[in-house]
C-alpha cells in the first residue's frame, strides 16, 4: 500500500491546529497580537485563509444538506 504524501499546505495546516486547538489559548489575545506585532501581509495572509477555510467549510456543508433532501 502506497503512503499518501502531505504537501507543505497540509503540513502548516496540522502546525497551525495543534497550536489553536489548545483549549486554554485565549484566540483573541492571539488576534489583538497578531494585528500589533506582526507585518500587515501576516494579517492579510491570515484573512485569506480564513476566508478560504470559510468558503470551504459552507461548500461543504451546502453538499451534505443536497445530499439529505
């Protein structure tokens, strides 16, 4: 059997949600930090993704609901 290979998104995806899924971080504060100390192109390449993930979550969501009717 073949192993799948994880491209560098996937990678920096599992980054990113092993450090936000920890239930004590306070996401605000990250935001309120991450719109003080980081370059304004950090701040715009984080509301890419999330307006991706957005989209993608809806998309899904949208063919489960066709499926169910």
């Amino acid at each position: 059997m073949r192993r799948r290979i994880t491209t560098d998104e996937e990678k920096v995806v599992n980054v990113i949600a092993k450090l936000i899924g920890h239930l004590s971080i306070d996401l605000d504060r990250i935001g309120e930090h991450l719109a003080r100390s980081a370059p304004t192109v950090i701040y715009n390449r984080f509301m890419i993704i999330a307006e991706a993930a957005k989209a993608e979550k809806e998309k899904r969501h949208d063919r489960t609901n066709s499926i169910h009717e």
